[in-house]
C-alpha cells in the first residue's frame, strides 16, 4: 500500500508576515490588497479574525464590517516564495518524491520512506513540528493512499491538525460530506448535483456511474471514483509540467478603451511565453479573462496550432478581445493564458517548422538576456 501525505501550510500568507511583526499573531490580521489600486480584496486571514467572519476573497471593507479592529497589511514581495522555499526544503528530508501543488501545498510520496523515519503519522508529526519549530509556521496534513484522499483528510483538521483517512474510513468520514466539499468539485457542478437529488460524497459514490457520465461527461467519471476513494494519478507525475499558464493584472481604473486593454495583454503574453518556454511547453488554447466592473468575469478560449510564442499567443489574445469587446461594459481586471499544454511539437510543413523554430530561438536568447540583465532589459520592437 502506498502513503502519500498532503501538506497545505495554515493562513500561509499572514502567517509569513507574522515572522516580521509577531504582534499580529494576537490581534485579528490579513493580508489585503490595496484598494488604492482597486485589489481590495482579503487574501488570507488569520484564525483570529476568521472567528469574526472574515474570508479569503472578501472585500476589504466587508471585512472591516465584520471586524473593526482587524490589521490589513499589504502582500510583502518575495517573502512567500522565499517561506515557501524552507518548507519544500524540509519535505526533501524525508522523501525526493514530491508534487507541489501550489505555492503553500504539496503532495508527498512517504512510502519508501517509512522504514526509515517510521509510520506515516509520526513523518507528519516530524514534518509539522520542524515546520513550526525551524520556521515558525503552521500546517495541516492530510495521510492516506492517494491524493484525492490525502487532500480530504486535510481539510479537516485546521490549524494543525493530522488526520489519517485510507480507503477503509471513507464510508464513515467521506461519504457524510456536502458534494460541495468535495476535492474538484466547484459552485457549477455542485449546483447540478443538488437539482438532480444528490447532496453527499456518498450520494455520488452510490449513484449509477453511466448517469452520472451522461449528465457530467468524463467528469463524471471522476466524480464517481474519487467519492470511492480511487485515485491512480501518481505524485510528481505533473510536479514541473504545468496543465496551464496563465497572468492576471487588476488595472488602476476601469477601462473601456479596446486599444488600452491590447497594450495591457502585451506584457502579460510575454510573461506567459517564457514560462512556457522554460518549461518546454506549447499551449493548444488561448483564453482570455476579463473582469468587468461588476466584479462578473468571462473568459473566452481560441484554438491555436500548438505554440509558445509571444506573438503567436498575443495575437490570439487580440483576435479573442476583437470578437467580444464591449465598449459599454468597462473592464477592472485583464488576462491571457495558454492551456492545453503539450510537450510534442505539432505536425507542420518543414518551412511552417523551419520558421517557428527560429522564432522560438530567438525567443528563448531573448529569454536569457532578459534574465540575465533584467526583466525588461530586451524587447521586440513591434512590443514598443
């Protein structure tokens, strides 16, 4: 049997910030982005000011409703990555096997592991006290035999909390629980599933697997295996490959002007293509992402020949932004993304192949110039 454990660091954010002004473990705290620049938003709270109600995503000021007194401090540049850095650091003490799932989260295979550190629970006991102790943050882990169960089981217990859960336990502690709970499952779908009559994990894993294919699609599929504890996917299958590249930039006033918001996917696309590039990736969708001043989103994909081209993916983005631009309907927030990621090169003709290999060649020195001299030390001149 395997045993893979998920880390997910608590209020990882504020946590971080507290490490400068240990003043704020006591008091009700968040990191908040800054209204000024229209990013009011409350991006992690500590434990004390979530008693009072406050949440990730809420705005500033519904926080301060809530909670008066509470400390907003704005994100500190660097420190995340650097925190997030030490506790990986320390997931390498006991297993090379490692997905990490996002900035503060990370699967761990421990299964060779065991007969040197000993069970499964005492690696996550070693692992959460020399989080605490070494670098003064908290965690939560979840133990089990796949992934899809390991992040269950992590979620509940926080802050600080260990819980084992294996294939045996999911009829007593998974299937109890609201289909929104589950691991994958968004406001969309779990919407679907209550008008259809099925409101727990457990209606899911007892509900026919071809409906639930018909009315969900592959999806569905995944529903029905992971609400019975089946998950084969393996950890550090996707631990560089990204299934998706995509950036974000909440403007500092609302935008109506179409040649404005070309001119702010420019960086955005660069910045996409190098990532890509650096992971050896080519995307098959471009998507957009437009946040009206409603706060209502939309986004909207493009298929494109398999690239990771700056000017390929801006001039996707242009032709996405042309077809469904509304003038009447000012923008707060702009973003271009390359999904449907591929490590194969798509089959062209040889002059089709010859050029875009030249271009990607000049990208990629591009690429190392700028890092070498600085972010924006080189440009295309059509970028100017």
């Amino acid at each position: 049997m395997k045993h893979i454990l998920l880390v997910d660091m608590n209020a990882f954010f504020i946590m971080c910030e507290s490490l400068l002004r240990p003043e704020l473990r006591d008091i009700p705290a968040a990191v908040a982005g800054d209204p000024l620049k229209r990013t009011g938003i409350i991006l992690t709270a500590n434990y004390i000011a979530r008693k009072y109600g406050v949440y990730t995503t809420m705005t500033v000021n519904q926080a301060k409703n809530v909670c008066p007194s509470i400390e907003l401090v704005k994100p500190s540049s660097g420190l995340y990555s650097k925190c997030s850095n030490q506790v990986f650091d320390i997931f390498r003490r006991y297993t090379p096997t490692i997905e990490q799932a996002s900035i503060d989260e990370g699967w761990l295979d421990i299964t060779e592991s065991t007969d040197l550190f000993g069970s499964p629970f005492d690696i996550a006991s070693r692992i959460q006290n020399e989080v605490k102790d070494e670098l003064g943050l908290w965690c939560s882990v979840g133990i089990s035999e796949n992934k899809f169960l390991s992040k269950m089981a992590c979620e509940m217990k926080k802050p600080l909390g260990i819980t084992t859960m294996y294939q045996k336990d999911i009829e007593k502690m998974l299937w109890p629980l609201p289909v929104n709970k589950m691991y994958g499952v968004g406001k969309a779908t779990s919407k679907q599933l209550l008008n259809v009559g099925i409101h727990t994990i457990g209606d899911i894993a007892n509900c026919d697997k071809v409906f639930l294919t018909e009315k969900f699609g592959s999806f569905g599929s995944y529903l029905y295996e992971r609400a019975n504890g089946i998950d084969h996917s393996l950890v550090g299958v996707h631990q560089v490959k990204s299934k998706s590249i995509s950036k974000e930039h909440t403007l500092a006033a609302d935008m109506t002007d179409i040649n404005q918001a070309k001119k702010a996917l420019i960086n955005l696309a660069q910045e996409v293509g190098v990532k890509a590039r650096a992971e050896g990736l080519k995307g098959e969708t471009v998507q957009i992402t437009m946040k009206y001043s409603n706060f209502i989103s939309v986004t909207r994909q493009k298929k494109v020949h398999a690239t990771n081209l700056d000017k390929e993916i801006l001039k996707a983005g242009y032709e996405l932004l042309e077809e469904n631009w509304d003038s009447k309907k000012p923008i707060r927030l702009i973003g271009i993304g390359l999904h449907n990621m591929t490590g194969q090169k798509a089959q062209v003709s040889f002059f089709d192949n010859h050029i875009e290999v030249k271009e990607e060649k000049i990208e990629k020195t591009m690429d190392t110039l700028n890092i070498k001299y600085g972010k924006k030390s080189l440009k295309r001149g059509s970028n100017l």
